[in-house]
C-alpha cells in the first residue's frame, strides 16, 4: 500500500515529550506557569472522568465523549478569539480535498481559533485531528509499528495530517491516543516525527501546554493580526463579506468572466465560498491575490510539492484579469522554476519566436525567508520551501476538449511548446495530463509546471549569460549539479519514457515525447466513448497502475493497439502511426521488419541507432498529416472517466468482462495476436513459461511496426507511403504480472481486447486521480502549475 510505504519511509523518529514541546511547539510569551497550572485545575474533574472510562473502554466510542469534554475543559478560559471547539467526529464524514478521493471521519476535531460549532464539518474547519485506538500503539522501540493494524491506523493519521496542511497550513499536529496512553505528531511537507508515548492521565500538564501553543502563538513582531494557529500560512486571510462583494465586482469586469455563458456563471456566494486573500508578486512589486471560484488544482501528496493552484484576480488592478496562482514545495535543491520560465522567455526574445499562448511565469515569492520551511526531510538538502507563483493564463483541464480535434491540436501545440523550450536549453520532464492544458478562449494547449525540468549544457550557459547575478549566487550553488539531476527518474510514472522507468540514463527530448504519447492513449482510454464489451477501465488500470511499468509498456508498444474505431475515425489513424513511432524506438536490430503505417508517412528505425527515431520532425509531422484528414467529427467531446472497481453497469456489476487478475492485459492482447497467426495453446504456454524466467528488460524482442530501409529514409518529412509487410513472427516476451502465470490463454478470438470503439458526444469530465513526487500511475491530476 503506497500510504503504508511512505509514512515509513519518511519517519524521522521518536522524541521525548519535554523535548517535542520545545523543540516543535516553542513556549509563547503569553504562556505562564501560573496560566498552565489554572488550566490543569479547571479541567481536573472532566480529566478524571475521561481517564476512568478510557481505562475500562473495549471500543473508542466507549471514551471519546468523556475526551472531547476534557479537551473542551482545558480550553474553556482561553480568549474567546484563539479558543477553540473539540467536536466528536467519528460518525461525520468530511468531504475529501479532491474529488477522486474518499471522504473520511477522523474520531475528534479541534476546530479553528474563535471559529463557531460548523453546521457541516470541512477540513478548513478543522485546527487538529485526535485519533482514538484501544490497542493499537503505531510506533515500537522507536520505529514504525509494522502490523497490519498498526499500518492502517497510521495511514489514516496520515491522510488526517495531509488534509490539514492543504488547508493553509505550513505544518500541523495530529493527536494519537490509545486508552490512556497518547502521542503527538508533527507532520510537515518533508516528513514526520512523534512524540514517545506518555500517560495523559498521569501527565496532566502535557495537553494543557499543547493546546495553548497550537492556539496562542507569538505573532511576529508583537503584531495583532487575526488570531491563527501554530504553523498556519501567515501569508493567508480570510477576506470580509463587503471585501468579497467587491472583489467579486471586479471579477465580473474581465474577460474570462464576460465570456462565460450565463447559464454558467457563478453567482456571489458560489464564487466567494472559499476565497481568501493571498499574498503574492507581480512585475516585482507586492499584490494582493483575490481567490475566485473552486480551487483548480490541489494535490493529493503529503511529502511532496503539494501543489495548490486557485484562480486569482489582484486588489486595484486597473486592467482586471484573472491569473493562475500557484503554491508548490520546492525541494531547495530544485532550481525554482521561475528560472525555467525566464530563460524560455529570453530565448523566445533574442530569436524572434511568438509566445502567444505560451505559459508565462509573471513573478514568484519564496516564502522560505518567512519560516515556511520544512525541517524534516534525510538531509538538509532534501528540506522543502514554500514557493508562491503568479502565471497566465489560466487553463482548463485536458480532459475538457469539445471534440477529439481539439485534443490533438491541444497536443500539438503543446509538443511545440516543449520544442521551443528545449532549444532554449530547457528539458520539461514531467509531460502528464496535469501539464498540459487548454486555453479557455482559443482552446489551444500549452504547457505548465517547470517544478521538475532542467537546464541541458545549452540551458545552464543561456542561464548564466541572460541572469549572471543569479547563476553565480549562493543559492544556486546548491542546486543539484545538471549532469545529475538529467539522470534523475522524475515525472509521473503513467506517462514516463520506457527508458527512463528500466534505466539511470540521462532524460533526452526523446523521453518527454514518448510520454506525449502515453498522455493521448491515456485520454483516448479514458474519455472517448467505446462498446460495452471493451473495458476501457480495465485496460486503463493494468497499463498505467501496473506494478512493472516498464515491463507492461514494452509490452504494449510491441503489440497493436487493442482498439479502434468505426466510421474510419482520423484519430485513430493518428495515434497508431505515434504507436508505430514509439515501437520504433525500443527494436531488437535482427526483428527490425516493415509495416504498414497508417498515415501518409515514411519513418525508419535503424538498426545503428534505434532510439533516434522519435525526433520533434517525425512527432510533428504525424500531428501535421492527422489534422488535416477529412472526416474529424465535432460532436465527440470527452466523456466522464469511471475509475476500474467503481463503474457499475445497469445491473448494478462491475464493468469488467474479462475476467480477474492485472495479467488480463497481456494475455488476452496475446491472444488476439496468436489467434491471428494460428499459433496453439500448447505454444503459447512453452512461451509464457519462458516469460516467467525473465527479468524485467532483458532478452526481450520487438517486432516494431514501422517501414524500414536505410539510413538514408531518416527524412522527417518524407511523404512516401511505405509498403505494406507482415508481422514478424517473434514476439516480445516479458514477464509474467501477477494473475497469469497459471492461466493458459487459448486462441479464441473472442479474448480479444481489440475491439470497435465508438466515438459518442456527452457527457461531464469527471476530475482525474493525482500526482504525487515521482507520482504514481493514475493519480496525475489537470490544472496544475
């Protein structure tokens, strides 16, 4: 379970409790001996009660009342604008920070400074979490309690403490108690650390000094801002009613607003619900960000950049306009990407390159000078900063094209977009679904979120000749040197390059193209409509959530794609000639054979140097011919995505027909391809046995699909139409997944996973699973900077 392997590989250990209360929660100069010990004794009797039923519960609901009166107890007398409300909260479900997400009911909630009793419980609403355990101790001799049921106990504080700190928080603190025993946890972007456990019943003073630190903190410089917590963003507030109604005002003053539909425009209180004021930079100089409407993008990591991104329009700005403001985590090893975008930006300057469209990066705050930095990470240079950046424009998910026509130019664009970049000496690395977005007015895509790129030796000597006084300061001489950092598997693992899941090799523009390709048979898979019969989810799980990813891509581009569409649709044409491409460029020189190509295109893969083949030319050019086919329909607009295990059918099943175990994939894409070639069961089990015995990678074959001849047919461009040729007969064998190894797949042709899709109009975009760092599979997520 990927919650249970980060929250042990991110523990930074166990400390006593005098030394967690100094070290985390230092004293505030409110906080007296006289005032903790007041505390204590009006809160003696409800501390009394409390322990007797904690120490004869068998269950948490038979203790959880008698503790929220206790915490209520020891607050009662703090000022009425930092006290706070503890809430039972085991039965209340909180709505999840991302739509993809589960709700959760976490046992107690202690509530925000001054904040009312909430009619519906939210994450904003919460200050900390208490979670209650009878048995459970989740730590052991100092490190992680590795059971089953203490891993489950801990992701669920984990997912606790992820939800708080996407709720304005810079770090925050999550209560275990397990009968009269407890733990405090601090939970930072970097990693976390516990308190040993200590007997609450006994240690009457330990809660008392926690919740007057979370509630009363020093403010800086003896300011009186509105109360806030311990570890709240100081750069955040929450505007007034009338500051709302203006900023709202102003909002309907730009262009994004005016060319929304009525029908679709939100109205004062939809658009103002969440909103708040933010700090922010702008050409330089000091602004205050508006927050309008839903979030955009907020991710789902919890060690990780945590991106968050709102839209935005500024206090007094003469030409209203809304902008894309974007909160990240930056590793302070990671060159900020405001770097990456000033660079493109000067390149496109000296040689005359058009950047309408492109993302531009119009200033960026490094909060890290305002303590807003982890202090939990291995090594220092691990630690994460707040990084806070204003963008344009504002783009609207992938996964919202009006039509497949829209899809593909929105992809082309953006591979321009990359073109251009690179040849500024900057390598994006991180092509996903999150990163690629539309336009809202042209509908045109371009290309965001540099958090991950890199300078290539070009980009480093244009940073260093366009920005000397930042290329030779001292931050940047612990950025990671570029010859490293190129060899760094970074990205999002459902679109990453074979090469760059199988290998340390350096990240090379071929790689980043090669996931443009992954990033099309994603949306294709996802929200393109198709029979019942073929189970797109299904297949969509098994390719980009599989365990060897390496292993099922190679796989996947040996083969034919395991669908098509009637009515002779251009898109298909399109993405089997990217697919041909792609299987060129992971051939075995002796299997190199020709093969039809869809499109009205020569492309070669030599057996001297078989990964040139994706080149910008070829990619480009596949685009070019696909777009001007004849025949793209306007009304197959993208559908809504079920994620596999939750789409139902009208009987209330599961939409997988095919059977059980994540080897459905590979075996029945196998079975299309033997049925075809008459190849017997009994071949077919010799050959899966020998798959068994190979390792992910090596002694594998590959049968690319594409026409062959000499070097010289290279040409990029070449309008010739290659001659159609048969398959070769050997076949890519990898190794078994999980599920197939005792499974003989027969010849029926029924197994197939090729099926007719059919390309409908309708429907809703459903948001996307998240991103997390080196993010795993389905989880990327649109809109993100």
């Amino acid at each position: 379970m990927l919650w249970w392997k980060a929250l042990q590989e991110n523990f930074r250990g166990e400390v006593s409790v005098d030394d967690f209360l100094q070290t985390y929660l230092p004293q505030p100069v409110t906080e007296t001996d006289g005032r903790i010990n007041a505390i204590i004794a009006q809160s003696a009797t409800a501390l009394k009660l409390a322990a007797k039923q904690a120490r004869k519960a068998k269950k948490e609901v038979e203790y959880d009342n008698s503790i929220v009166a206790y915490f209520n107890a020891v607050v009662s007398e703090f000022p009425p604008n930092t006290k706070p409300l503890f809430k039972d909260t085991h039965s209340i479900m909180f709505p999840p920070i991302d739509e993809d997400d589960h709700p959760t009911a976490p046992d107690i909630m202690g509530g925000r400074p001054g904040a009312p009793n909430p009619d519906q419980c939210r994450w904003r609403d919460a200050g900390v979490i208490i979670e209650l355990k009878v048995k459970v101790d989740i730590f052991k001799n100092g490190e992680v309690n590795t059971s089953t049921r203490s891993l489950d106990a801990l992701a669920q504080i984990g997912k606790s403490a992820r939800s708080l700190l996407a709720s304005g928080n810079c770090f925050v603190f999550v209560v275990t108690v397990f009968k009269t025993d407890a733990r405090i946890l601090r939970f930072d972007r970097a990693g976390y650390r516990t308190s040993v456990a200590f007997n609450w019943t006994s240690k009457s003073k330990v809660f008392p000094t926690l919740f007057w630190r979370l509630y009363n903190p020093d403010t800086p410089n003896g300011a009186n801002p509105p109360a806030r917590m311990y570890g709240a963003d100081d750069t955040i507030s929450i505007p007034t009613a009338a500051e709302k109604k203006q900023m709202f005002k102003l909002w309907q003053e730009t262009s994004s607003y005016k060319g929304t539909p009525s029908d679709k425009r939100l109205s004062l209180e939809a658009a103002t619900e969440h909103s708040r004021w933010v700090d922010g930079l702008k050409d330089g100089l000091p602004v205050r960000c508006f927050t309008i409407g839903p979030v955009l993008f907020q991710s789902e990591g919890l060690f990780s950049r945590a991106t968050r991104v709102d839209c935005v329009v500024i206090e007094g700005d003469k030409s209203p306009t809304v902008y894309a403001l974007k909160d990240a985590w930056r590793q302070v090893c990671r060159r900020p990407e405001t770097d990456f975008y000033d660079v493109i930006a000067k390149h496109c300057e000296e040689t005359g390159v058009p950047t309408e469209g492109m993302a531009r990066c119009l200033g960026s705050l490094d909060l890290s000078g305002l303590g807003h930095r982890t202090n939990s990470a291995r090594s220092p240079e691990e630690e994460r900063c707040h990084m806070r950046s204003l963008l344009t424009p504002v783009g609207l998910p992938l996964r919202n094209f009006t039509s497949s026509l829209v899809l593909v130019r929105a992809m082309q664009t953006a591979i321009q977009h990359h073109k251009t970049a690179y040849e500024a000496g900057v390598i994006h690395r991180d092509v996903s679904e999150g990163n690629v977005l539309l336009n809202e007015r042209s509908m045109q895509g371009f290309l965001v979120d540099w958090d991950y790129a890199e300078f290539t030796a070009e980009g480093q000597r244009n940073f260093q000749k366009w920005f000397p006084e930042r290329a030779n300061s001292v931050k940047d001489k612990v950025y990671t040197r570029i010859d490293k950092s190129l060899k760094d598997r970074t990205g999002t693992f459902a679109f990453m390059a074979i090469q760059i899941l199988d290998n340390k090799v350096t990240h090379e523009a071929k790689h980043d193209l090669e996931s443009f390709y992954y990033l099309l048979i994603w949306m294709i898979l996802r929200h393109t409509a198709s029979d019942a019969a073929f189970d797109k989810p299904r297949v969509c799980h098994e390719l980009f959530d599989n365990p060897a990813p390496a292993s099922i891509k190679s796989y996947w581009v040996s083969q034919p794609l395991p669908f098509t569409f009637v009515d002779d649709h251009p898109l298909f044409d399109l993405v089997e000639s990217f697919h041909h491409l792609v299987n060129a460029q992971y051939p075995k020189p002796e299997n190199i054979s020709r093969s039809r190509i869809t499109l009205d295109i020569t492309f070669s893969a030599s057996p001297l140097n078989p990964v040139d083949v994706l080149t910008y030319g070829r990619v480009a050019r596949i685009f070019e011919v696909g777009v001007a086919l004849p025949n793209w329909p306007n009304d197959d607009k993208a559908i809504p995505f079920v994620p596999y295990g939750k789409a139902k059918d009208a009987k209330g099943e599961t939409q997988s027909r095919t059977g059980t175990g994540t080897g459905n994939l590979r075996r029945t894409a196998l079975q299309n391809s033997q049925a075809a070639r008459g190849v017997s069961e009994g071949n077919v089990s010799g050959s899966t046995r020998s798959a068994k015995r190979r390792r992910d990678g090596e002694d594998v074959t590959a049968s690319p699909r594409v026409s062959v001849s000499s070097a010289s047919d290279l040409s990029e461009t070449s309008g010739e139409m290659p001659e159609s040729a048969p398959r070769a007969k050997k076949r890519r064998t990898l190794p078994e997944l999980s599920g197939t190894s005792k499974e003989r797949p027969t010849a029926s042709a029924s197994g197939s996973i090729k099926q007719r899709m059919k390309p409908r109009a309708g429907g809703k975009p459903q948001a996307e699973e998240p991103k997390t760092t080196v993010k795993k599979a389905s989880r990327a997520k649109s809109t993100k900077r």
